[in-house]
C-alpha cells in the first residue's frame, strides 16, 4: 500500500455503532488518531478516544468535527432496510440529503478522502447465477438501496468535480460481535438471540435464498484499505464472494453455539432477491484488500461474544 494512515485525523461517524465500534479500532490499530462521531459516546475500550457527540444532520456540529481531519469514515445511517419504503420523501430527505450535506460539508473543510458505507445486499436488486461485480445492473428493490445508490452517484460527482477523493464501499451482509437485533437487522445476530432466549425466528421464505455473509472485523480492514489505498475506485464490492443459504447459516450458527434456532418459514416477500453474493476482485486489485476470516471462525468469536452477554 502506497499510503498510510501513520498520524492521520480520521473521523468515523457513527463510529458508536456495530462496524463503527470496529472500524475505530481499526482506524487506530493501523496508526491513526481517530476521532468518533455518534449520537451517544461509547464507553469500554473506546472511552479514551476523542468523541463528538451529536447528530451528523446539525451541519455546525458536523462542520466542527470534521475540521482538521484528513478524511472521514461515513457509516451514519437513519434508515433500515424494511421500513425505508413507508415514506419515500422522509428517506430521501433524512438519508440521502443528510449524507450529500455531510461530504459537501467534509470538501469544504478540507477533508482529502470521503469513504461512504453503501450497501452491497441492497443496491444491485438482481438474482445472478454469478457473483455481482460493481459494473452489474442495479435496480434496488427497496427504498434504503435506491438511497444509497443515489448517494453513491451523488458523491461519485462531488470526487470529480471537487478536491476531496470519494469511495464507496458496497458491503454485503457483516456480522460479529457487537450486533444485536434490536433493529431487524442482521440475520446472524437475530440467529444467535433467538437461539440463546429459545424464542421462534421467522424466516421469509423456504431458507434456500442465499447470501454474502462477511465477518465485521475483515469490513473494518475493508475501510482501513479504501483510506490508504493510492487511487481506489469510486465503488468497490466488500464481501466474502460465497454464498451461503439461510439453511446452511442456520447448521453454522447452531454448531458454534451448541444450540438449536427453533424457526417459523413464512411466505416469502417480493423485496428478496433469491441469491446475493459479490465478486470482490476489484477490491483485491486495488484496495489489497481479501476477505481473511473464514466463516466458521467468524461464527465462533460471534457466539462466544453472545454467550458473554
């Protein structure tokens, strides 16, 4: 890598969350001094890191935290997946305007490098017999896809027409420690709860869909290499490259928690695609970035973070 992040100033926002808490640690690992943006400070390991708090939507607020920064890890997220589509007109204005101001706001302070958090499940909305590179179709089958694309666009422009370098990570399905499924997000983390409070999971469909699951701390090292990367693409696929079924997750999730995932299948819905795994050559290409944690290893630290709880 031709660059390195030795004393950098790197804003994560959202930096509170689940990849945010992991990609601050990154962040820091790889030499950085990073600086954390999210509605409520955390506490633990990450007590002792500079912290702005406050809502990326306030623009005086944001301006001051990314003042002085080389460049700014975007993970700030006010829709989910299943709910985005209720009011077409609040998600664009509370995520798509929000994220466009924030990087308008990160070039006029000077910010060198901008690394948005896109969305490798939602953007593309097509089944494909083989894995997605970034030049296949998209057409989002919901609100929060349509979004982030838009975003990605919008930023794609900001890059050319600006001094500020975009990038736009398409990341598949994490997990890992630190997920909880208080949101309805994250199949594995709803897996592990259900398993673990003996409650019925419902699934959408027959379990035979198949997705890219990929481990949080290999997506942290994924934003850690788009920072310090020479010339990274302004989109790039960050996920496993295999699939796995919902069947198959399930067997996985229940051997490295040594307990069962009672199920309900229900009927399926128009919005899932039936398969959704990424090609991630061009992120081995040009972010020397691989995917390193195998997926039972993954689901191993998973568990054990869960059984702790």
């Amino acid at each position: 890598m031709a660059r390195t992040l030795n004393g950098a100033r790197v804003l994560v926002v959202g930096g509170g969350g689940f990849i945010g808490r992991h990609v601050v640690r990154a962040v820091k690992d790889a030499g950085a001094q990073p600086v954390g943006m999210d509605l409520v400070a955390p506490d633990g390991d990450l007590a002792n890191v500079p912290w702005v708090t406050g809502s990326v939507s306030d623009p005086a607020l944001f301006a001051t935290a990314a003042a002085g920064c080389d460049s700014v890890v975007f993970l700030a997220n006010s829709s989910l997946p299943n709910t985005a589509n209720f009011d077409l007109a609040a998600e664009v204005g509370a995520h798509v305007q929000v994220s466009v101001k924030a990087a308008e706001i990160c070039n006029d302070q000077g910010v060198r490098r901008f690394v948005f958090a896109s969305s490798g499940g939602t953007v593309y909305g097509n089944d494909s017999a083989e894995p997605l590179t970034e030049n296949a179709p998209t057409s989002p089958r919901n609100a929060y896809g349509a979004s982030k694309l838009a975003i990605e666009h919008y930023l794609r422009l900001i890059g050319a027409m600006r001094p500020m370098w975009t990038v736009a990570l398409r990341v598949s399905n994490p997990f890992g420690e630190g997920q909880r499924a208080l949101r309805n997000q994250g199949f594995v983390a709803a897996a592990m709860q259900h398993a673990i409070s003996g409650t019925t999971m419902p699934i959408w469909g027959d379990g035979t869909v198949e997705r890219d699951f990929i481990h949080v701390h290999d997506v942290a090292l994924a934003f850690v290499a788009a920072l310090v990367a020479e010339a990274p693409p302004a989109t790039v696929n960050i996920g496993s490259g295999q699939a796995v079924s919902l069947r198959q997750m399930l067997a996985e999730i229940e051997t490295a928690l040594g307990a069962p995932v009672p199920v309900a299948y229900e009927a399926g819905r128009v919005v899932d695609v039936k398969r959704n795994v990424l090609d991630v050559g061009l992120a081995r290409r040009t972010l020397d970035w691989s995917p390193r944690l195998p997926l039972a290893e993954g689901l191993a630290r998973t568990a054990a973070w869960w059984r702790a709880q």
